[in-house]
C-alpha cells in the first residue's frame, strides 16, 4: 500500500516542480568566493553548513553536495564554518577564491535549525515565522523550568500570570489569545512529538498553583526551542497547533572523541519585588480606629465624644495590641530559598552511532513555609546508521518530588493568609510558644500550625521514549516510522493529623491521588527529496495516530490510630475510593511539499487532515493547509546598486489553516452523571447539555515578513500577522430555566494581529573584544470580532467580553478621583444616551458620587501593547558578560484584593500601605478616599480605582562568566572550564510597585516572581 | 530488508483498519440521555440525584437554610469575614449568584425527566403502584423547588395578593433554547398546590431510611404551602388532619427527654426520625464538607453564625424549656458569644461534618396548624389551634402552657422561633405574616445594629441574575425584575 503511494507521488512532485521551475528565471550571481565543506573523519560533503562572513551576520548555506559560494567585500578577511554536530572552523582569505575546509564532529551544536517534526529547516530557508532560542544562552539562570526561562526572548510570546513556586505552572500564549473555551495554550513537543503538558495535580489545594508538566524536564537536556507562530508551521500540527508549538530539541551525540562534561550552581531566592505591603500593627490599628469614628460621626450622626466612646468599645475586636506584641506574620510564614542544579553529561560516537546522555539532580527549597522541589533526571539519545536503515531512539525519565503551597484564598496556604486575613493584631504563637490558632478571621487558621501538622508531596515519575526506524528505499525516498510512549505516574499525598485543622474532626485524614497519564503516539512518513539541477525538491506524507488516556484514582482514609505513619493502611475509615478513565484520540493525515530554486526562491505547501474523539462522527474530520513562500532579493542583479549597504534581503510570506478543539473531551454528548450519591444510594442527574454539531474552531493565519541584514552586521527580522480564529467553541449562555447553565457551540470571531521585531547586531568584534546585541520588540492586538448569537458581551469576573474590543478588556465603573471637600469617591456617570436622530451611542460624563449611580464601562485592555527584551553581550579576553532586559509598555492589571485597599467595607483584614494617603481633612488633593469603617462608596474592585498599569522594565539577568585560559587547562587535562554568577530579576523600574507588573488580568494573590542571586561552574574534559 | 518495508506496510495498514471505531469515546462516568431512564432502578436514581443536588451546600445543605436565618433577628454572621454577611446586612449586589435561582430549575428539569419517562411509558418494569410512586415523588419535588424559587424571589402573597412576580413554571423538560418567562406569585401557588394535590395520592406512606419525602411529607409541605399563600382554612384543614391521622403512626412528637439527644451528633444520623417527614441526610463520606451548614456553626469549625442576644435572652426566660439545650455560649478568638448547638460536632473542640438537616419536622406541622387557626376567620377552629400550640409549648416543659387569652399570632410565631430556631424559617415567618426585621444591640456587628426595616422593604427578597434578561429578552420587557433591582 505504501509502496503505491510512492509509486504515485513521485511523478506528481516532479510535475509541480517542473512548473514551477518553468515560472522563474535564472539570475547571475555575483563573483564570490567558493569552496566544499567537509566531514573531517568521513570526507563527505556536509549539506547545510553554515558559512558566515567574521564580524557580519551575513553568511550562505552550503547545498546537498556541500558546495558553497558566498560574496565578499575587500575588507572583510575571514570565513566562519559551522554546522550542527561539527566544531567551527574560521579560514582565512588570503587572496583565495576557492575555499574547502573540512570540519570535525563536535560535542556541542550551535547553528540555528527549526525541527518541525516534519522535516528540519535552517532558519534561513524556512519559509514561516519561527524563533529559535539556543539554551545555551539561557543555561545560566537557575529556573527550573525550560519554558518559563524563555520569557522576552521570544518575540510573539508572553507568558501570563503563574506563582513563583519552583514546580509551578505558568500560563503561555503564543500571539495571543485565539480561543475562548478551546485551549488557547501552545502544544509542546518533544524531539517531534507532542508531549503532555498538563496541570499534574489532581488535588484541588495545589491545583490552585498547578504542577507544571514542563519542570518535569531538565532545561540542560535541551539544545534549542523553536516557536512556531504561523500558519506553515502550525498547521501541520492540525487540531493542536492552532496556538503554537514550542518545540524542544534535545542534545545529540557528535562523531568524535567522548566529552563529559559537568555543570553544577546554586542560589539564593528572593521575593523580586516588595509584595503587597501591608500597613504594621500600630498604624493599622489608627485606620481602623479612624474608620470607626468617622462611621459613628459621618454615618451615625453621633458626636465625636461619643463616637469616640463606640469606637474604643470596637476597636479591639478588630486590632487589638496582643499581649506580647504585634506579629510579623510576614516574617515567620516567609524565608529565603535556596536553589541547587547538578548536571553531569556525556557526548560522543562514531561514523554510524552516536550518543548523548545525562543525569541531572535539582533542589529547591521554596520561599514560603515547607515548600519545595527536588528532581532527578536522565536522558539518553542514540542514533546509528546501518546501510539503508537508520535508527534513532531517546529515552527520559524524570522523578519529581514537589511540596507546593496553595495559592488562591486558601486559609493554608502561604501568602494568602499572610498577605489579606492575618493582621499584625492576631498573635502567632501562645505564651507557651505553640503555634496559637482560632483567629476571628482566616477560618481561624494558622498557616505555620497546618504546614507543621500537614503532610503534603506531589510526586511525579515521567517518562518519555522514542524509537524510530528509517529505510532508504530508492535514492530519494525514505520511510521511517517512530513510536512514542509517554507515560506519567503522579502520586499526591495529603496527610492532614489529628492536630491540624482539617484533620481534628476526623482524627487525621489521609487522602491519596495516584493518577496516570498514557500517551501513544505512532507516526508513519514516507518522505522525498531530489534535486533537478537548480531545482530542489522534497515532501513527505505522514500517517499519525494518538491516544491518550488519563486514569484517575482517589482514596481517601480517616481515623489513624498511629499517624506516626501517615500510611493510608494505617487508618480505619475508608470514606471514599474513586476511579475512572478519561480516553482522547486522534488520527491525521499530514501532507508536506517545500521547494527550493537556486537557494532564492522557497515555496512550501501543507495539508493536514485532522479528526478527533471529541467531536461526533458526523463533523470529526478537519482539513487545514497552508501555503508559503520566500525570496532572497538580495542576489537578485536590480539589487546591485545597493549592495554596498544592503547585504542580503529576503522577502516571505504564508498563508493558511488550522483548527482547534474543545477542551472537554466529550462535549458533543447529553450526559446523565453516574457518578454522583446520595448517602449509600446510587444517583443519575442529567448534568450536561450536549451539541453534535459541535466542530472545529478554525484559524486562519497570515504571516509577511522580511528579513533584512545592512552593513553585514545588523540583521533585521520584521514579521506582520493576522491571526483569525472562526467558529470559536464558546460554551454559549443558557437561560437557567433549562436546568443548564451552557452549552457548547460554534460561535464567534476573534482576531490578533501584530507585529514582531528582531534585532541581532554584531556591534564590535575585535581579536579580544565582542560585543553582540538582540532586541526583540512585539505588539499584539486583540479584538473580538463576533461573540455570541445575539451580539451580547460575556462577563467573566471583572473582565468583558464584548465585540469590538479586545479580550482581556476590564469592566468597571470609571473613578473620577476623590472629593476635595468630603473626602468622597467620585466617578463617572457613563450612562449610555442614544441619540434619537442618529441612533449614534455616547455616554453621560457627569462626576457623580457613590458607585451605585455609575454605569460600568469597558475599561482599558490588559494585555501589553508593546513587550520585548534586549540582551548586551561582551567577552574580552576570558571574561563574559551579559544582561538581559524585558518590558512591557500600555498592559494593565486589575487588583482583586480589594479588602486591602477598601474605603472602611472590611475592617477585619490586612491594609495596604496605599491607605496613607487616604482623605483625610478638606482639601487634601488624593486619589484615596476617606476611611470610614463599612463604606462602600469606593465602589471596591469594581472600580477603575483597581486598575494599574503594568509599564515597567527589568534587568531579569545578569550573567558575568570567568573562563580558565587554555594554557592552564592543558596542564591539568580539561578542554574547557568556566565559573559564573548570575542574578534573576535583580531591578525592576516601574510606576505600580504592589505587585508584580509582569501580571495580566485580574490579580489576586501569589508567590510574585523571584530574586535570584547564583553561582555556578561548568567542567568539560 | 523487504521483510521490513513488509513490517512497515503490515503497521501502517492495521492503523487504518482497525480505527473505524478508534475515535469514538464515552465519558467515563456518565450515561447518555437518551438511554438514561429506562427502568425504576434508573427512575429511583433519578429521584437520588435529586437529593444529592438538594444536599449541596449551594442548597439544604447550607445556603437555603441560612437564608431562612441569616436575614432575621435569632442569627447573625459572628463577623464580617463571611459570604453570608451580606445577607445579613440586607446587602444583595454580592449575594450567592446563582444557587439559589438555579438549583430549583435544576431539580425541575430532572423531575420533569422522570415524569416524563413514566409518562411515555418508557419504563415497563415494576407494578403500576411503584411507578405512580416514582411518579409522585417527582411532582412533589418539582413543587417544592417552585415553593422555593417563589419564596425567596417573590414578595409575600400580602404584597398584591400575588400579582407580583413570582416563580417560573417548569412542567416539561425544556428544549436548549425555550424561554419561559416568570409567573405571578399567585399562579405559582396555585401550581405548586395542585401538583402536590395531584402527587400525594400517588405516593405511598412508606419511610424511607433517609427520610425522603413521602404522602405523609408531600401533605405537611402542602400545608406550609397553604400557609404561606394565606388560605389559612385550608392550612389548618390539611396539618389538622395530618397530626390525627399520624397519632397512630410511628411518627410522633419527641419526647421532652428525647429532645436533646434528637439533635446531638450521631454519625449514623437518625435521630430525627419520629418527628422527620423530610430531610437533608449526611454521612461521614457523602456531605457538603467544610461548606456544611454545620461546620459553618460549630465552634470548632468555622464559627460563622452565631445566635443573637435578642433569641439568647428570650430562650433563657425560662430556664427549664429543654429548648435551652440548643445554645451554648463559648468563648471563640477572643469573643464569648452564644452559639447554636443543633448542628453540633462529634465534640465541643470536633467539628463534624455530616449533620442532618431537617426540613420538615411534625413539630412544624403543629405549628402551622397553630398559625392557620389564629389567623382563619373560623374561630371555631381556635380550640383545636391551642392544644397544637401547647404540645409544643408542653413538650418544651410541662410546667408551662398558653391560655387562651395568650393564644396570639405573636405567640405562635415566638414558639415557632424557639423550637424551630436555625431550621430556616424566622426570616419567612416575619416575612409572610408582614412584620419588621429589627436588630439592637447584643452582639450584632456595628454595621447591622439599630435595624428597623418593614417587610416589604425591596431588598426583603432577591433579584434575578442580571445576566438572565439577556439570554431572555422577553422577561426584561414584561419587567420582570424585582423592584428596587436593576437589569444590569
């Protein structure tokens, strides 16, 4: 059956390519130099060696046979070799005009190649929008999850809120938000194929945080990260890539002599920035006594004798003085944390087999309470090549032990508590020193008392396996076929004693989650590649199939009678065990075609047929493609003229498809739960409302770009996108009589579109000195095109989402600043008046005071307008430095802790420091109202009072790296060994300091992002 | 080496053929509706999930209860740190959302699908007597959710003699996008009252071991129905006839020595059962948690509500009423306060979990017909509505009884106080029989103290959810919110 297909295939590529190479013409190049690029050890020619002109960044690619040809101006002395797998070589000129040079296999690779799964690019030719980002640049930093390192050096993607707990999860979006209720997360995968990247955690306490599936890999098992942004790349993903893909490329082996080598650092953890500060006891308690006189005199109409006299009955009940003073709950709940990172690798092969390996260890000590995280991981690749066969195989384990601390309003968590109920007014420990519990607020919790009563891991062992299996039938055609398990076991425990709060009732409770994670995928490819002269031609179609199953398991024991040992054996109640299994396929069709003519013109078309469990049979199927071109105008001879300046020009562009899925894997059923009890009596209730007409969500995306390079040092990338998602899965509104609240449905547009900007420069490059610079700035914009059948806004929280504005838009009432004379909030009216004649919309602008007589408004967009980053490196002599800068300028953040800074609603909880600058007597210029206790004239959170803007800047790395000289490293037998210090998010500049402004949305509380201050050591031999 | 393309070939070609049904999945612990009804294990089910819905804290299990309490003058929120303090401040923009609105409509739909399954005959097994059972049972609960949705969402009857708005009638399972609109007050009495007429003769008498409703329940929840629209003859005649009928029963008043233990901690959770015609069951390993109504009052768990000063010094005029059992006064963070113990945990310093709720006690059931004879123009009936009031009276402690002269509107209402306290009934007594919610002093917060407000004050019952009168454009055009309440 394949063989016919081949058979097929064959004589349709030659025929478009021949078409194609018809349309184009033939131009003359420049005279150049010209040359062969070798394998040292094999004498083979090396396709795809990369060959840049020193101190520019302008450089050629060699072909399929290895042969180069690149042009030169007169001052410029010096060729640099590259390619993946082999050393650089740099040659010199020397008045030669034919240069060959044969490179040896290296440890370590470093050109720029985009893996798409279906077929390996260099970046230069690929023809769609991609990033990749070499870890080597990002090794240094001490976070231990890869994708949160690559925050601002990727233009296009923004990572969103996540606490700042090691193990964590953080939220990615790829230009932007693109599906409401469809995930809108990237798909991550791994050496070609898709992994899982989930939320671990079953628990709903630690849920609140989410275990990143992501740090369960090792960032040092990582070559490079590729983004895939447009269409060309996405759709070959079909239903998955509608947002992205990451893709991750781990280390391989080189052909040569074996290197180890050892990476090893350790820090200190901080909070970044001053986290939501809160008023001290003292001061606190003179505002909550202010608001209680100003309530008994403004509210009550009593005289301030006598409202005094009520105000010193209250007070106490709500800051009190404790007996041995006022608590620091900040500083008992809160400490330094500690980082630790052991890499030990090993690289090495021969002509037909080649390896990479690694164990790695990390250890983290959180900053808040027991919170934790240790990892161990290995990772083993191999490939070899016998005769026609080639294999391949990568195999990666991991084993993750994390102690996260709930977020969210959890009464046990860390900040929360600390941050919003526990006042400096309620004392820590008693007399005797034990923790003292049963507060008027916080449920009554002492987050120190649960934390030393509760017994609390999350475990995870991850595996990760690839074996693949190639054959060479004929000359130009190869099929290959790979199978991927992926298999996921995560144990959470939560041992809560007889002492804690939870688990008094119940003389301890012993809850145990051991959920599985099993994914299959299979791949088939057969693939072709021919060059006709200039023509060159290649294509694959792939066969993929998915199934993915997510066993879940719960059980639940009370009542230990020794909880010494918190076993769940070790307890007589058994309350609850529960099981079930989640299964999700899918099954694609995935066609690909590049073309290439004379290294000038690129085309490339995908077409991607795509069906999934989740829809019914009747619209499972999806088809999705795209088409895409570029061209190097540079070498084009009406370019000449400006080849003084202009050294190379390359034009792109793409067009296409891709869809997406809901993310409830049975959203097309009505569904009556089963799983449901009353008491021992088995239930139905009909919980789901189904829709088999539920289909894909579709993306339509169009990337133009250009990528341009002056003066050969600077290179400029520009890419423009529009970015339409169709037919968005929305779970649509019901109206409550139906017994539902919604039901899923096909509607709705949103768009994106921006712009992203790239610039490398090589800045100076002189024998001991380089500096090198990369800015990377984008700006996306968001508008919902259509939302709902009847046009009417979705609410969610504080946020609208209504059409003709953009998704992360806050809904609020708009706050007019504070009554000089009273001390009263002031707002806008903002009703809506519709003018009779015109139809046309405005709104009222009267000042009004109390919330109540104002409409709210949509208000100012979350999301940034611009973001980026700059990185400066210099080396001289044996010395790097680095820094590394990201900003966002126009996002805005909603705060929604809005007791901290209220007008008086809620006396009980913790006061920001804002408060100072409350009204306090006529004519005070604020921006603060005037406290009176229970006043609810600041209109709380709904209020634009709440909304901040997120501009800042932030060195979020320093790097300064010592190398030994080579002369000292013969001596004691190392080829290489260099000693570091690096810091993580060590200033940050900016208006709002409550908290962290690299937040989105609505924030409420968690761990911000942290300091980090290390130190490090890499050894290779 | 052609053994391999062979292999390769055999792989590929098995992955095609064997998918025709590799992409359809069934959720795992669900059924589909079509199927989900198909005998009277399924319909009983069915009426579970019912309960299970109603045993949620969005419900029984917490919410409706302290809605009856909360909002009047024998509970209180013990400080402002609590979601119900709103409530309690008569502060609605917060309130619970949905839950309340919802959860009725919910348990309608549900009704309405086993009804309409006995209906279609699409259940042939069991004899016509346990279908018609099944049957009833869900018409009486459809009935309840309607009582609730148009107590807590329409005036009183008094207010308009039932013109206002009241609840949505749900009487078929709806299609996704048929919009009903509200009904008044007093077409949803009417509804409720004629289909509970029409299920009680279906039901059987028969006590559940949870206490599920029954004919003897569905009758006692008529007779509160009767009450609340104020056909006072009619209240009285149905709880009159229920209280002779059930003397030769096992159901029965507790005892005055059986009292306290009725509402003391029991994990096996019967203690209710002489006097229980419905209610809420909990078990150590099915109930609403920390949400529970009762962790919410117990001490040693999160002490949310506690008893005002005003129901502590009337229930501690007489010492010897056994009714003084139900509060304790302890002293929590600091502030010494009375709490209500009938939700109790399994010890003072244990919180608990899996108390039962009762909803309908026979206690109740003398108690409206008490109120039904005060208040009928029949004064014939006053001599029977007395000796109803002193069991209870008696029952608290034998020393004490009303006389005629005493016997009041106000007197039934401040025994219904005593012994129905934190059962969720004070805030609809004063409500329906258009009396005033006033709080002074005692331990109530700052911000609730010097209440004075009249029952027909707007904010007396809830707003619909804005967001309903988009999806349902036609109730915003009959004005279907609540006064006092906006549309957005």
């Amino acid at each position: 059956m394949k063989l016919q297909t081949q058979k097929k295939l064959v004589p349709i590529l030659c025929f478009i390519s021949l078409l194609l190479g018809l349309s184009m013409q033939q131009v003359m190049a420049q005279s150049t130099i010209t040359g062969k690029v070798t394998d040292t050890s094999t004498g083979e020619p090396i396709p795809f060696a990369s060959v840049v002109i020193k101190g520019t960044t302008i450089g050629v690619n060699t072909d399929e046979n290895g042969m180069y040809s690149i042009p030169m101006l007169a001052n410029e002395t010096t060729l640099r070799f590259s390619s993946v797998g082999y050393e650089n070589r740099e040659e010199e000129i020397n008045g030669r005009t034919i240069i060959n040079v044969a490179l040896k296999i290296a440890a370590e690779t470093l050109e720029e190649v985009v893996v798409t799964g279906y077929g390996n690019f260099r970046k230069s030719t690929y023809t769609g929008a991609a990033t990749v980002v070499s870890m080597k640049k990002l090794h240094d930093s001490p976070v231990v999850s890869a994708t949160k390192m690559l925050e601002s050096h990727v233009p296009g993607l923004s990572l969103l809120a996540g606490s700042g707990q090691a193990g964590a999860t953080s939220t990615l979006r790829i230009r932007g938000q693109g599906s409401v209720n469809a995930s809108s997360a990237p798909l991550i995968v791994l050496d070609g194929v898709p992994i899982l990247n989930v939320n671990f955690s079953s628990d709903g306490n630690v849920s609140s945080v989410g275990m990143d599936a992501m740090s369960a890999i090792n960032p040092n098992d990582i070559e490079s990260i590729t983004v895939l942004k447009d269409a060309t790349s996405t759709s070959l993903y079909g239903a998955r890539g509608s947002n992205g893909v990451i893709l991750i490329t781990t280390k391989k082996g080189g052909e040569g002599k074996t290197n180890f080598s050892f990476r090893a650092n350790t820090s200190i953890d901080n909070f970044a920035v001053d986290y939501r500060p809160t008023m001290g006891g003292e001061e606190r308690r003179e505002l909550i006594y202010e608001g209680f006189l100003n309530y008994y005199t403004d509210v009550k109409n009593l005289s301030e004798a006598d409202a005094r006299v009520e105000a010193d009955k209250l007070i106490d009940n709500y800051a009190k003085v404790p007996e041995g003073g006022y608590s620091d709950w900040r500083d008992a709940v809160l400490k330094k944390g500690h980082t630790s990172n052991l890499d030990l690798s090993i690289n090495g092969g021969n002509k037909n087999t080649k390896f990479s390996a690694s164990l790695g260890y990390s250890n983290n000590k959180g900053v808040s309470l027991s919170s934790a995280f240790k990892r161990y991981t290995g990772r083993m690749n191999m490939n070899h090549i016998f005769k026609k066969f080639d294999f391949n195989m990568m195999f990666m384990f991991s084993y993750a032990d994390t102690r996260l601390i709930p977020e969210d309003t959890y009464y046990a968590g860390a900040i929360y508590p600390i941050v919003a109920n526990l006042t400096p007014s309620q004392p820590i420990y008693n007399a005797d020193g034990s923790y003292a519990v049963g507060f008027p607020t916080n449920g009554g919790y002492n987050p120190l008392h649960e934390d030393a009563n509760t017994i609390a891991y999350s475990k995870v062992g991850r595996l990760i396996g690839n074996v693949g299996v190639g054959y060479k039938i004929i000359e130009p055609v190869h099929i290959s076929s790979t199978l991927n398990v992926e298999y996921n076991n995560v144990r959470e425990f939560r041992f809560w004693n007889p002492n804690s709060n939870d688990g008094r009732t119940k003389n301890g409770v012993g809850q145990l989650y051991t959920p599985n994670y099993m994914q299959l995928t299979s791949k088939t490819t057969m693939s072709y590649q021919q060059n006709f002269g200039k023509h060159q031609l290649n294509g694959s179609v792939t066969f993929e199939a998915r199934d993915y199953e997510y066993n879940y398991s719960y059980s639940r024991k009370e009542n230990y009678g020794y909880w010494g040992n918190p076993a769940q054996s070790n307890a007589t109640e058994p309350v609850s065990i529960s099981g079930y299994t989640d299964i999700d396929r899918a099954m694609s069709w995935i066609g690909v075609m590049n073309y290439n003519y004379n290294n000038r013109f690129y085309l490339s078309g995908t077409f991607n047929s795509n069906s999934s469990s989740r829809l019914s049979s009747e619209s499972r199927w999806g088809n999705f493609w795209s088409l895409s071109g570029s061209w190097q105008m540079a070498n084009e001879s009406f370019m000449k003229p400006l080849s003084h300046w202009l050294t190379s020009m390359r034009l792109k562009a793409s067009y296409g498809s891709n869809g997406n899925l809901p993310d409830g894997w049975y959203a097309y059923h009505s569904l009556f739960a089963a799983s449901g009890q009353y008491g021992s009596y088995p239930s139905l209730y009909e919980n789901t409302l189904g829709n088999n007409k539920l289909t894909w969500e579709k993306g339509i995306v169009t990337n133009i770009g250009i990528d341009v390079t002056f003066l050969r040092r600077i290179n400029l990338e520009v890419d423009f996108y529009q970015r339409d998602t169709k037919d968005l899965l929305i779970q649509r509104s019901l109206f409550r009589a139906t017994g539902f609240s919604s039901v899923w449905d096909n509607i709705g547009h949103i768009r994106n579109s921006g712009i992203e900007v790239t610039v490398n420069s090589v800045n100076i490059d002189k024998k001991d000195f380089r500096w090198t610079s990369n800015l990377n700035i984008y700006h996306n914009k968001n508008k919902i095109i259509k939302l709902n059948t009847d046009g009417s806004p979705i609410y969610d929280g504080r946020m609208i989402r209504a059409e003709g504005e953009a998704w992360s838009t806050f809904y609020v009432r708009e706050f007019a600043g504070v009554d000089v004379d009273n001390g009263d909030p002031l707002y806008y009216s903002n009703e809506e008046i519709i003018d009779q004649q015109t139809g046309k919309i405005s709104r009222s602008r009267e000042i009004v005071s109390g919330a109540a007589n104002a409409t709210p408004i949509a208000y100012k967009n979350a999301e940034p307008t611009i973001r980026g980053g700059l990185t400066n490196t210099f080396t001289y002599k044996f010395i790097d430095l680095s820094f590394h800068l990201s900003f966002h300028l126009g996002g805005h953040t909603l705060d929604n802790r809005w007791e901290l800074m209220d007008d008086g609603y809620t006396p009980n909880s913790n006061k920001s420091i804002e408060l100072r600058k409350r009204w306090k007597k006529p004519g005070d210029v604020t921006d603060v109202p005037k406290y009176v206790a229970y006043s609810e004239k600041g209109g709380w959170y709904t209020t634009s009072y709440k909304v901040h803007s997120t501009n800042h800047l932030r060195l979020k790395n320093l790097t300064i790296g010592l190398r030994a000289p080579d002369k000292w490293l013969k001596v004691v037998g190392i080829s290489s060994a260099r000693i570091y210090f690096s810091g993580q998010n060590l200033l940050t500049w900016t208006g709002f300091k409550l908290y962290d402004p690299e937040l989105w949305g609505s924030h409420g509380v968690s761990i911000p992002p942290l300091k980090s201050y290390s130190f490090g050591i890499d050894i290779s031999f | 080496m052609k053994k391999i393309i062979i292999l390769l070939c055999i792989i590929t070609a098995l992955l095609f053929t064997a998918c025709s049904d590799f992409l359809d999945t069934l959720p795992p612990t669900s059924i589909s509706s079509e199927v989900a009804i198909e005998n009277l294990d399924d319909a009983e089910s069915v009426i579970h999930g019912i309960y299970n819905d109603m045993q949620s804290s969005a419900y029984y299990g917490h919410e409706l209860i302290i809605y009856g309490d909360i909002r009047a003058d024998d509970i209180q929120t013990y400080n402002e740190n609590n979601g119900w303090y709103n409530f309690y401040v008569f502060n609605h923009k917060r309130g619970p959302g949905y839950d309340l609105w919802a959860t009725p409509m919910r348990i309608s739909r549900n009704a309405s699908r086993i009804i309409e399954a006995i209906d279609n005959g699409k259940i042939t097994d069991g004899t016509d007597t346990e279908r018609n059972n099944v049957k009833g049972h869900a018409i009486a609960l459809r009935a309840l959710a309607h009582f609730d949705q148009a107590r807590i969402y329409g005036y009183p009857y008094a207010k308009d003699q039932g013109k206002l708005w009241g609840a949505i009638i749900i009487d078929h399972v709806l299609e996704a996008n048929e919009l009903p609109v509200r009904n008044t007050v007093e077409e949803s009495f009417t509804f409720i009252t004629q289909e509970l007429e029409r299920a009680i003769p279906l039901m059987s008498d028969q006590k559940h071991p949870y206490n599920t409703l029954n004919s003897y329940g569905a009758r006692a929840l008529l007779a509160r129905v009767y009450l609340y629209w104020d056909k006072n003859d009619k209240a009285y005649e149905i709880a009159g006839t229920l209280i002779e009928e059930l003397k030769s029963s096992s159901y029965r008043l507790f005892t005055r020595d059986e009292y306290l233990e009725a509402f003391a901690y029991n994990s096996e959770g019967t203690n209710f059962n002489p006097e229980s015609l419905l209610e809420i069951f909990n078990t150590p390993s099915d109930n609403p948690a920390r949400n529970s109504l009762g962790f919410n009052y117990q001490t040693a768990g999160y002490y949310s509500y506690c008893v005002t000063k005003d129901f502590h010094d009337l229930i501690r005029t007489d010492p010897d009423d056994i009714r003084n059992g139900m509060v304790k006064v302890a002293t929590v963070a600091q502030n010494e306060r009375p709490f209500l113990i009938k939700y109790p945990g399994s010890a003072d310093n244990v919180a608990a979990f899996d108390n039962n709720y009762p909803l309908i006690r026979l206690s109740e059931v003398y108690l409206i017909a008490a109120e039904a004879a005060i208040k009928s123009s029949n004064a014939s009936l006053k001599t029977k509505g007395l000796e109803y009031l002193n069991a209870i009276v008696q029952r608290a402690n034998p020393n004490k009884s009303v006389s005629n002269a005493e016997y009041t509107l106000d007197r039934v209402l401040e025994e219904r106080r005593k012994e129905l306290v934190g059962e969720g009934h004070r805030f609809f007594d004063l409500l329906r029989n258009g009396k005033k919610f006033q709080r002074t002093g005692g331990y109530h917060l700052p911000n609730a103290t010097g209440f004075d407000i009249s029952w027909d004050y707007d904010f007396s019952i809830l707003g619909v959810p804005y967001n309903e009168f988009i999806l349902n454009p036609m109730m915003k055009q009959l004005g279907q919110q609540n006064p006092g309440y906006t549309y957005e």
